[in-house]
C-alpha cells in the first residue's frame, strides 16, 4: 500500500457503502455521525475501536453469523450477476 498518503487515498479503496448503511439504520436520524466523524476523528476511531473491541468479545457468535449472512448474501448476489452476464452474452452470440 505504498501509494496510500491519507485516509482519503484509503477510502477511495475500500467500498464504505456497507457500513455507511450499517450506521444510518442504528444511529437515529437526528444523529449526523458524518459531521461527527470529521469533525471528531480521533474520538470517533477510539468510539469505534472500543465498540468493536467490545463486540469481539461480548457478542463474538452474533458477528460471526451477521458476517456469515453477508457474506452468503454479497455470493449470492454475485453469482446472479455473473448468470445474467452468461444469459446475456449467449443472446448476444446467437442474435
């Protein structure tokens, strides 16, 4: 990861949308953790690794199965597109 200078060069190589999801359906609305999380980064990544450290260790077969079901859900969704592209470049082949 030579060419990674900041957090934003991070984040433009990783697919934040899950958590983004994540967050705004467990904060209330009133909550802006965007703002929060520029404005506070620091406290926002103790907040997180705390909440994660406590999860690990707490909650560790409920995490386990959330992130199971995601995974078999994000597969799933997968293998459906590449099916589509199949079905489609066969019709394409034949037309």
């Amino acid at each position: 990861m030579a060419g990674i200078r900041s957090v934003k060069d991070l984040g433009a190589l990783v697919d934040t949308s899950m958590v983004d999801d994540f967050l705004d359906e467990l904060l209330p609305e009133s909550v802006d953790w965007r703002h929060l999380v520029t404005r506070y980064p620091l406290p926002s990544l103790a907040v997180a690794a705390a909440a994660g450290f406590w999860l690990a260790r707490s909650r560790s077969q409920m995490v386990l199965a959330a992130l199971g079901s995601y995974v078999a859900a994000s597969v799933g969704e997968a293998v459906g597109q590449l099916g589509e592209q199949i079905e489609h470049a066969e019709h394409a082949r034949r037309h």
